[in-house]
C-alpha cells in the first residue's frame, strides 16, 4: 500500500487547532504505509503520523490506556484526527531514543534482556474486557473465535485472496507451507495473552540501557505470547537486532514445535502481502525463509 497524500499546510493547521504553534518539525524514518515527523509544541516532543485510515492510531491509544505500565511503556496518544481528504493523523508523545533496528552494534547484545523483560510484561498484560483471539479492533474485540482460528485462517480463501496472490507466487510453493501449517496447529494450546504482531525492530524504542517505547501496535493480537518470539527468530537473518535476540532466546529453554508453527504463520502471513504488495524481492526472500523453516526442499 502506497503511502497517504497529505497537505502538509493542512495537517499543521490541523494540528495546530487542537494545540497551538508547532515551533519545530522534522521528517522521521517511517513505515511502508505512513509518515511521520518529529514536532515540538508548547516546548513538549511528539510524533506526528500520517496514514490511510485511523483505526491503527485508536489501537495505539487502546494500548495505552490498557497496557501502558513502567515494564511496558507505551506511548500516550495525544490526538487523532482525520483533513478533508479522510487521511488520518495522529499527534503522540515523543519517547526518547531510537529504534531497536537503528541502534548501533555495539549495543545490541545489552539490550537483548531488556527486550526479554518487555516481552514478559507484554505476556502478563490484563485482557480484562477484550474479547475473542486474534488482531482487535480499537475496542478490544477480537476478530476470531479461537487462538486456532487464527492460525489457520492462513489457509483459509475465505480469508484470503489467494487466487489474487498466485499472480505473483507460484501456488505450488504455497500450498505444502499452509499443509505443514495446518497439521502443526493440532498441538497448538489456546493460549489467551497480548501480542503485539509486530515485535522485536523498529517499533521498539531504546536509550541504549532501557526499553523506552513499545509503539506502533496496528498489528496486536490476543493469543500466545510466544508469536512475538517467533517474529523475532522469523527475522533474525533480515536482521541484525532480530539475531542478536534470537541468540539470547536460544541460551534458553524454547517450545522450538510451537515457535516454528508460528514462523510458518508469520511467513505465510508475508508471502501473502508481499505478493498483493508486489514486493517481488521480499517475496522471494519469505517464501525461501518459509521452506527452511519447514523443512521443505524446492
């Protein structure tokens, strides 16, 4: 998905609406599907983001409201706002440091407990009024009936366009990835816990010492904790942060049946946007990833 078109002109005065003069604006890395500036208002740091739609920006305010905590710090969310365009921008507060995927080298390894201990905060974290499995919606309702459910929704056409995807993926590939899927989920527990979807890179915020900021949480679910674990060893060949925490991870006692069924899931889930995306480089690379993880020789 291409990134939103936004009047920059509008956007300021939208924000400087609810807030007064912004004194200070600056681009800041972003996603594939947003962008972001670093502003200050009334001498105070936030993070202004621009997307097609609201509904992450109301799961991030979801976030921290429900979750925030000091083993969990999650941004607060100061305003969400919509320009005449229906492109929706949200106003945060800025935590200090820098993302997990831009810290130098050098630092990685001190940060991989660190890492470790946010992820236990996240496996604790109440679900008190939230229901079903699954990504949820800014009210904390969960779009499947089970953690299962949702694993194999994968496979599921109902849920999926595969037949638009196979354009650009040979569905020969694809299919014994979902079976391997679909029979290791049998042993899966249903787990009922937070998970943030999208773990482990540049949604985590650091100082180099401490965790600083969680953001970013469009993509959280209710289910096994252990998924975030599983994105972690996913990615850890893409990148350097990933590997250094999947080393750390590996010095402990691992459920290696349930982590590989969840990088199976994580992998497919990539295959397939990546395909509709046409992101033909990272296709390959995820479909290749995909068949080490299960062991499927092509």
């Amino acid at each position: 998905m291409r990134k939103p078109i936004a009047d920059i002109e509008q956007l300021t005065a939208a924000v400087m609406a609810h807030y007064g003069s912004i004194s200070h604006m600056e681009p800041v890395p972003d996603s594939m599907e947003s962008f972001a500036f670093r502003v200050v208002i009334s001498g105070k740091k936030y993070i202004l983001r621009v997307n097609h739609q609201a509904n992450g920006f109301e799961k991030d305010d979801f976030a921290n409201r429900h979750f925030n905590a000091p083993a969990l710090p999650v941004p607060e969310i100061e305003a969400i706002g919509l320009l005449d365009n229906g492109v929706a921008w949200c106003l945060s507060v800025q935590a200090p440091g820098v993302t997990l995927e831009d810290l130098p080298e050098a630092y990685l390894s001190v940060m991989t407990a660190p890492v470790a201990a946010v992820m236990e905060a996240m496996a604790v974290a109440p679900l008190q009024g939230m229901t079903g499995f699954g990504p949820f919606n800014a009210m904390g309702e969960g779009r499947y009936p089970s953690w299962n459910a949702y694993l194999e929704s994968i496979c599921n056409n109902e849920f999926y366009d595969w037949s638009t995807a196979g354009k650009r993926v040979p569905l020969r590939r694809v299919r014994p990835l979902q079976e391997r899927l679909s029979q290791n989920i049998a042993g899966i527990p249903e787990v009922r816990q937070l998970v943030h979807g999208d773990f482990g890179s540049n949604n985590v915020l650091t100082d180099g010492h401490v965790i600083t900021g969680v953001i970013d949480w469009s993509e959280a679910m209710v289910g096994d904790s252990l998924y975030d674990m599983a994105n972690i060893f996913f990615w850890r060949t893409w990148l350097d942060c990933m590997e250094y925490q999947a080393r750390y991870f590996e010095t402990k006692p691992l459920d290696k049946t349930r982590l590989d069924c969840y990088q199976l899931r994580i992998g497919l889930e990539e295959v397939y946007q990546t395909a509709i995306a046409g992101d033909m480089d990272e296709l390959d690379w995820a479909l290749v990833r995909c068949e080490h993880i299960a062991g499927i020789s092509h």
